[in-house]
C-alpha cells in the first residue's frame, strides 16, 4: 500500500499497445473486471521474483525462499521497492514475464523450462543488451538501459530467440532442470552465469 506501489501501479496503466499489463498491488483487485486479461495480470508475488531474478542476480532465492525477500524488502540496500527506484526497471521485468509465460503457453518453449523460468529471466537482459545495469534511481540512465529492452520484448520476431538462447545457454551449464533441491542453491545459478560468460 506504499505510495511507490500506487505509483508503479499508475506507471503500468500509462503504458497501452502491446505492452499493456496490469499491476496488481492488492490481491484478486482486477478478478471482477472483465476487461482485464487475467494472464496480463502481473502480481506482487511475481513482480517481486522477476525483478530480482534480473536485478539481484538471484533466480535460487525467488522460487522457494520469497518470505525472505520480502521480509528484506524495507531494509537499506534491499533493492526492492525503494523510494527513490525508477518504474522502468520494473515493469521491463513483468513485461519480461509476461511474454516468457506466453512462450510457454503457445508451446513454443517446452513447459518443463517452467520450474527455471526465472533463471531464463535473469539471463534475459544480459542476451538482449550489452549495458550493464544502471543505478535504479536514475531515471535517464534506466530508460537507455531498459526502452531497447522493452522494445525487443515487443517484438514478436525478437523476442522468442533470445528466451531460447536463455534456454541453450541453461541446457549448456549441465543443471537438471528437474532437481528441486538444486533449482534453490546458489550453486546454479553460479553455474548459469558461467555458461553465460563462455557462450
């Protein structure tokens, strides 16, 4: 109920066309609307792990342990949800998510990449842009960093080849996609990154 939420809130409602998406700050508040698009819904919840995925470079953490991201959401240096956060960084990410699941649902990518959808997510960014992350709290350097991105994930000939370059370079580390216990340690996600840097 934070006044950065009602205002990330605004900010997805300002975007139309093919990117538009819904932020839902309070639970179930868009199910009774029927001009919503259930599967353009973006959730705190998923807000939350997609932006930290890509952000925080933590894909382990968000799938099981969410309570302590949250938890830390408030603290300095969290970078979650901070005052002084640009919107941008944020909705690139639902965005992000968004197409990703819609990949997943047309069948182009196969559904048992779901259980590491956001370590295709943390990868993403790094496959679609050679920038490095910029400060969350600068909004010039945010939108050169993220409008190419967002761009090219409204790009229906665009974007499906980088999530599945996401793919080959997951399928190139040696993680089994199925091990939950691995799927939660940093372990992967270290090993993920490794395949990156010598794709």
């Amino acid at each position: 109920m934070s006044d950065f939420q009602k205002n990330l809130q605004h900010y997805y409602a300002s975007i139309n066309g093919e990117g538009k998406l819904f932020y839902e700050r309070r639970a179930k508040e868009y199910n009774s609307d029927r001009n919503v698009v259930k599967r353009k819904v973006i959730t705190i919840a998923n807000q939350i792990k997609s932006f930290s995925a890509m952000f925080s470079e933590n894909p382990h953490m968000v799938t099981t342990y969410l309570g302590t991201l949250v938890k830390t959401m408030g603290s300095p240096g969290s970078r979650l949800f901070e005052e002084d956060h640009q919107f941008s960084p944020y909705y690139m990410a639902g965005l992000a998510f968004y197409r990703l699941d819609s990949l997943f649902n047309n069948g182009t990518i196969d559904k048992k990449y779901k259980k590491v959808r956001f370590y295709i997510l943390m990868l993403f960014p790094k496959i679609a842009s050679n920038e490095k992350f910029p400060p969350l709290n600068s909004r010039k350097k945010c939108e050169r960093y993220c409008d190419p991105i967002i761009d090219k994930l409204n790009d229906e000939n665009v974007y499906p080849s980088l999530f599945l370059k996401a793919i080959n370079i997951i399928d190139c580390s040696g993680s089994n996609v199925n091990d939950k216990e691995a799927l939660k340690s940093r372990l992967m996600t270290d090993n993920i990154l490794r395949a990156y840097a010598d794709y």
